[in-house]
C-alpha cells in the first residue's frame, strides 16, 4: 500500500480563527504522482470558523492540474485530527475518511457521521446529522511563491553555510544564528525575483484538486481543545 502524508504540527486554538497551511510544490518526481497525481498531496490547510464551533480542512492534490482532472477512486483520503488539553500531553486521534466511489461521486465518515453524493457543488453535501460537509473539485491553486526568489535565498544560505559564514548555536539544537546583515538579504531575495525583480506567483493559472471538509469540532475534540492535524493518501488497490 502506497501512502503519502503531510502533516501540521500545531495547536488550533478554539477562541478564534487561525489558517494554517503546510505546502509541499515543485518537489523530485515520486511514482505517485507519475503513476497517480490525485495521490500526490500539495497543501494542506486547517483553520476554525469564526464562532469557533467547525473545523474546517482543505487537502490539495494533483500539482497543476488539467481542466479535466478528476479525483481518483483509487486513493483513499485520510485526514487525522489529534486533540490534548495542554502541549505535550496525551492525546487523542480521531480519523475523516474520504474515498471516491466514482469519477463524480464521494463517500466520507467521521466518527458516526457519513455522507455520500457528488461534491462538486460549491455548497458540498452535508452529512445527516449535518456535523460533516464535503466538497471536493478543481480549484485554483491558492499557495502563493516567489520561486526563483525562493531558490536564491536557498542559494544565499547554503554558501554561506560552506563558507562558515553562519554560527550554530549548539546549545538551541544547532540553529543557526544570522547577522542582521544576513537575516536581512534572504529577506530580500525572498521577496523578490531574479536581481530584485518584483516577485510573480509562481502557481499563478495552476489547478489543484481540492479535498474540502467541515467538521463540527465536537466530533473531533474529546481529548481537549488543541487540535493537530495531517492528511493522508493511501492507494486503494
């Protein structure tokens, strides 16, 4: 069985809404996004409704997708949210679990919550005791990178790394320590192109395949209020 995972090491605080996205664009070819592009995971996004009462969760797939990308049902969609009542403590797991019965057609459990129906309206299908609501489509990518700007700072930092230009500090786990000089160049180049162009998205005009779910947060809390998350693709056959 195949698997990809991204995952979000955070703590998603119930008094108020915070997006947190986790993003992997651009990186080596694997045979699952050859063989199985609706498998290859590109974002991940969780944030909480305003009234603090839904859990809201956003898998993006298939890098650049045609206009004619469809899900496939042949990957199974794992989402896992993690809940404790303090950082370090013991947690809880609870799993959202979204398979494609068709090229149209999905079907997605949390907890004793199931719904199933085609998702591509804008307003999704929503389970009956109305705690889960899906949606699933093509959509525009919405992760916005300045690339080349991106691999100049990566440049920036890796020479000065051989030169010895950089200290680490041992005792904070060897991160590392910038002059303000330093700190302030890679910011610079990562907010501009090449020779300190205006910075372009790089993802402007690419298509993602967009994995959205609304839970109420009752269904996923009962370790605490601190939620943690990631998302998972397994291949079905």
């Amino acid at each position: 069985m195949k698997r990809r995972l991204r995952s979000l090491a955070v703590g998603l605080a119930l008094a108020a809404p915070i997006v947190a996205p986790a993003a992997d664009h651009l990186d080596s070819p694997s045979a699952d996004r050859n063989e199985e592009p609706t498998a290859d995971i590109t974002d991940l996004y969780a944030w909480m409704s305003a009234d603090s009462e839904k859990l809201n969760l956003v898998a993006a797939v298939y890098a650049d997708a045609g206009d004619d990308a469809v899900f496939s049902d042949a990957v199974i969609y794992q989402f896992a949210v993690s809940s404790s009542r303090q950082f370090g403590g013991p947690q809880e797991s609870t799993l959202i679990t979204c398979k494609f019965i068709d090229d149209t057609n999905i079907e997605c459990w949390a907890g004793n919550d199931y719904v199933a129906g085609d998702p591509r309206d804008p307003e999704g299908i929503l389970s009956d005791n109305e705690g889960l609501r899906v949606f699933a489509g093509l959509r525009d990518d919405p992760f916005f990178l300045e690339y080349n700007g991106f691999l100049n700072a990566v440049s920036t930092a890796n020479s000065a790394v051989a030169d010895n230009a950089v200290a680490f500090d041992d005792a904070d786990e060897g991160c590392p320590s910038l002059t303000d000089e330093q700190a302030a160049l890679l910011v610079g180049q990562l907010q501009h192109g090449n020779d300190g162009a205006d910075p372009t998205n790089t993802f402007a005009g690419q298509n993602i395949l967009a994995l959205v779910i609304q839970v109420d947060k009752s269904l996923v809390d009962s370790g605490g209020p601190l939620l943690g998350v990631s998302v998972s693709t397994y291949s079905s056959n």
